[in-house]
C-alpha cells in the first residue's frame, strides 16, 4: 500500500499527492482523482524531475 503525501500549501483540494511504493518507486496522483492509477516513477527519474525543478528547467517566461 501506498502512503500518499500533499504539500502544506495544498488547501483547495487540487493538489498532487506523492507517495513510496513498496519497492521504492515514486507515485504521483491528483488528488481529485483517487480512484485513478498513479503515475509511477523509478528513484532516479524522480531525482532528475525534482533537480530540472530545482534548476529552472521547466519555468515558463
């Protein structure tokens, strides 16, 4: 089973939920949509998303 996790700044409900899977991946979900499979993503996919994040990567402007 998968604990899911929102961010503090989640208020409204519309939110994407994070969570572990048992072995390790990482699963993404919109908090709208429970019922829906996850995406899922090996460790270091989800290290490269968060670093493209962190670096600007995506920023639109």
């Amino acid at each position: 089973m998968i604990e899911f996790k929102v961010s503090s700044f989640c208020s409204w409900g519309d939110c994407v939920e994070v969570g572990r899977t048992p072995e390790g991946q990482v699963a993404v979900r919109d908090s709208k949509d429970r019922e829906r499979r996850p995406l899922v993503f090996t460790a270091d996919e989800w290290a490269a998303f968060v670093a493209g994040v962190k670096n600007g990567e995506f920023d639109l402007g």
